[in-house]
C-alpha cells in the first residue's frame, strides 16, 4: 500500500504531525499531495524561528494555547517525522487494488540515468535539492516515505523512516548547492556516485542533502543509516591547498588538515590561487573539498550500504544473463545469507565487486572445502586476486608494497595466537611509521594469510586507504617493486617478493 492510501485514511481529520527539529503541527489534513500536506486550522508547537521546515501560506497572531495558529500550512513531506490521527473515528485502509480519490498528482519513480547505465548493485531511494533553506525540492519525494505494507485495521500510525545516506549542512553552506547561486554541490555529488559505481560495482543510494541549523554555520556531516561517519567544517570563499611538501614556494594561509586524507593544508584567499598553483600546489574550492570527503567516507562505508535486498536485485539481474548458472548455484551451494556477507566483507577493504558472477563462482567452489568463514573468504581472495591487485598498480603496471620480513611477521603471528590487540603494540607503530602520507593508497604485503585481515583491522583505525594483502592474491605475471620500510627491528629493509 502506497502512502496516499495511507495517508487518505486521515483526510478531513485532525492530525498530529511531528516535525524534524522540535516542532509538532496539529490540524485538519485536508489533502495529500506528492511533496507536501495540507493542513488547514492549525496550530504549530515549538521554536519556529530559524526553521525551514515548513512554509506557512498565511500568518497570524499566536492564538490560544501557547502555540502559532494558521488558516492554512504546507509541511513537506521530507521534514515529516511520524504522523498520528488524534479522532477516535478511522476508517479501514483502502484496499491496494482500489483507486485513492485525493486531487493531487501521482507519485512518480524515475530513475537517473547514470542508475540505468552503472554497474554492480541497485538501490533507488531520494535526492533533495537545498536551495535558500532548502524550502523546494528538486526531486519527488516519493521513496523518502516508507509506510508498512500491512497496518492494522485500527492502526493511526505513519511512520517514516531516516535516510540511508545524507549530508547536512550548516546555513553558510547552503548556497554550495542551490544551483541558482551559483552552487555545484549537487551536480558534484552525482557524478560522485557514478564514480563510485564504475569504480567499485555498487550504485549507492541516492543523497539527501539538507540544512541543519544546529550545527556551525560552516559546518558538514555525512551520514550513513542515520549514523555520522564523517564531519568537517570549511571555509566557503577560500581555497584549499594541498601538497605543501613539494611547493616550490611558500603560502599563507590559515593551517588545516584536510579532512579526506588527513593531510596538512592551508586555507587561502581567492588572490591567492593562482600563486599556489604555479608553486605546486592543489588547490581545491570548497564544494570539491566536501564532495571529496564525501567519496572517501562513502567508499569506506560501503558496506554498511549494501543490504540483502541489494544482493537479490544484484542477482535478478545476474539471472536474465546467466540464468542456468544463478539457478544451479544460488542459493542452492551458495546461500544469499553467506554472499552477502562475503561482499560485506569484500567492500569493507575497498575490494571492488563489478565481476559478481566470478564471486559466486569462487564460493560455490570452496563453500564446502572450507572450515570456516575466515578461511573462505582466503580462497575467494586467492580466485579474484586480479581484480584485487590491478587497481593498486602504478603507471608502469608495477605493485609496488611494503612488504615485512620474517620477524615482523613472527611477531605479527605470535600476537594473534595470543588475542593480542595489535593496535597498541610497538610492531604496529613500526609499520605505520613505514607508511607515507599520500593521496594514494598503499599496499603492506604479507606472506602469511592468517595475520592478513587482523593487521587490516588495526592499520584501518589509522589509515583506511591502506591495502593489507597476502603473497598468494598476487598475480603470477605482475611485478612487485620493494618499497623501502622499517621492520619489527627498526632496520631498513626492501626484501623481495615472498614465495607462494
């Protein structure tokens, strides 16, 4: 059942709204359309001042009970929290084969095309445009609202669930992505996402992107299932300079980190610019600075994007391809459960996905050979070794890695053996000390694939962009190039490829 049936069940009744921020409306529904309601005889509870979450079509006084009492007031469907009737009277929902009568237009899912073109999983939900606070919506609203297929006869709920993915941004911020100031945030955003998607084999949701006048006024999050995972703040006329180290001459500016890589960086003046570009510098405006953060937080996070539902999606697709193939191997030896988890496992090292058929593949081989799952997910490592290795090579085709000696990863072995918690050890500050602040990813070559995923797992803490991987992922024909590096000894070390 759509949310016009639901929401039709109300109509002409008083209802309760609660709103994003810490505002509730009470009146009359007296119609549905696909971005907004209608509420006529209302009275609006809260701190109203500051907030964008409704546009009030007419005002008057503050009328009795505490609170702002309107003729008529349009709430928008995206700031709408949770919806109850508050008379005793509600009729049965509608049945699903059976016509809504409401006078507004219908509701309409139309993917982008970069969603009919990219490769890897699907997911279409809801972008929202911000503009001058983020009062008109570019897109319809309609997958932002999740109703349950099957309420009670007697239920006066709505509920509606988070955003999978969203950025907020402070009220400075907000012109980054009205288009009609001159703002490329949204533009920006999408073309992140069929980066993401031709680079990784995930299309990610799309972004919500709305105004939170509760952070700074230059400030950002990015959320992932209503959970922050990144947060920055920027400075929205300066520029960013990256790569101080090689600059030929110096710059001022005001000291930063920059907030996707955690390098050292400079805030300059517009005048500036062209100075620090001739210098040597990267120099970045501040839209390309968040939507940069963006890509690096969501690669990291991916999967946490990726549901079981993706999987089957993923898989229907798969089928009209391959469908002797997906009907003799999933999920009869390979359950939808196991590839889940194994993609979840994959993306969560930034291992791209796109070759799903050679996955299942790999698993359908070694599911029964395996004694658990950490070693399954060795042999599907070893299968699609490639596919992990070729993206980390150099211009010359070259892998080039730091790779530990034989006491470093003796010592490495002996700390798991003990569930030692390797973050805190001095083996590890050594390693990390190895690695370069860079914008590129790195590689620790291991010959032991029993320490592989626990050293992951305590360099991910310090440095997310650093590939851990074991000897036998390699490639026959590809080279590894020796990078320099300290071992568990403190002494310079550049051995050689380890043996298979």
């Amino acid at each position: 059942m759509d949310y016009y049936s639901q929401l039709s069940r109300f109509l002409r009744r008083r209802i309760c709204i609660d709103l994003a921020g810490r505002c509730t409306a009470w009146g009359t529904l007296a119609s549905v359309a696909s971005d907004h309601l209608r509420l006529v005889d209302t009275v609006i509870l809260g701190d109203l001042e500051g907030h964008s979450w409704f546009e009030q079509i007419q005002y008057a006084q503050d009328g009795e009970g505490g609170g702002l009492r309107n003729p008529e007031t349009i709430v928008r469907i995206d700031c709408v929290l949770h919806v109850t009737c508050v008379d005793d009277d509600i009729p049965e929902p509608a049945d699903e084969g059976s016509t809504s009568t409401h006078d507004s237009d219908p509701i309409s899912e139309e993917p982008s095309s970069d969603d009919r073109s990219a490769k890897g999983l699907r997911k279409e939900t809801t972008t929202t445009s911000t503009s001058d606070s983020l009062a008109t919506s570019l897109e319809r609203l309609s997958t932002g609202l999740k109703v349950s297929n099957t309420p009670s006869p007697d239920s006066s709920e709505v509920d509606i669930v988070d955003d999978r993915l969203s950025v907020e941004i402070g009220v400075e911020l907000v012109r980054l992505a009205d288009p009609q100031r001159g703002g490329e945030l949204l533009l920006r955003i999408s073309a992140s996402r069929q980066q993401i998607a031709s680079k990784t084999g995930v299309v990610i949701p799309k972004v919500r992107i709305r105004d939170n006048i509760r952070l700074e006024s230059a400030a950002y999050r990015i959320l992932v299932n209503g959970n922050v995972i990144a947060r920055g703040e920027l400075r929205i006329d300066d520029y960013l300079v990256l790569n101080l180290d090689k600059m030929a001459l110096p710059i001022d500016g005001v000291d930063t980190t920059d907030p996707a890589f955690g390098l050292n960086a400079k805030w300059i003046k517009p005048e500036q610019r062209e100075r620090a570009e001739l210098a040597g510098g990267v120099v970045c405006d501040a839209a390309s600075v968040l939507t940069t953060h963006f890509v690096e937080a969501v690669k990291n996070r991916l999967h946490e994007l990726v549901s079981c539902q993706d999987v089957l999606d993923r898989l229907e697709e798969l089928k009209r391809q391959n469908p002797d193939a997906i009907d003799e191997l999933v999920p009869g030896k390979v359950p939808i459960a196991l590839l889940h988890r194994m993609l979840q496992h994959l993306l969560e090292e930034r291992v791209a996905i796109i070759n799903l058929m050679r996955i299942i593949e790999s698993l359908a081989y070694h599911v029964e050979l395996a004694a658990n799952h950490d070693q399954l997910l060795q042999s599907l490592r070893v299968d699609i070794g490639r596919d992990i290795c070729e993206p980390l090579t150099d211009e010359n085709g070259q892998l080039q890695a730091i790779i530990l000696d034989d006491e470093t990863e003796c010592e490495i072995s002996r700390l798991v053996a003990e569930a030692c918690d390797l973050s805190n050890t001095e083996t590890l500050e050594r390693i990390v000390e190895s690695l370069q602040p860079t914008f590129e990813s790195q590689v620790v070559l291991v010959q032991r694939p029993e320490i592989r995923r626990p050293l992951f797992d305590a360099i991910a803490h310090i440095r997310r962009d650093t590939f851990v991987i074991a000897s036998g992922e390699v490639p026959r024909d590809l080279t590894v190039v020796p990078l320099d590096n300290h071992t568990a000894s403190g002494k310079p070390t550049s051995q050689s490829l380890p043996p298979r």
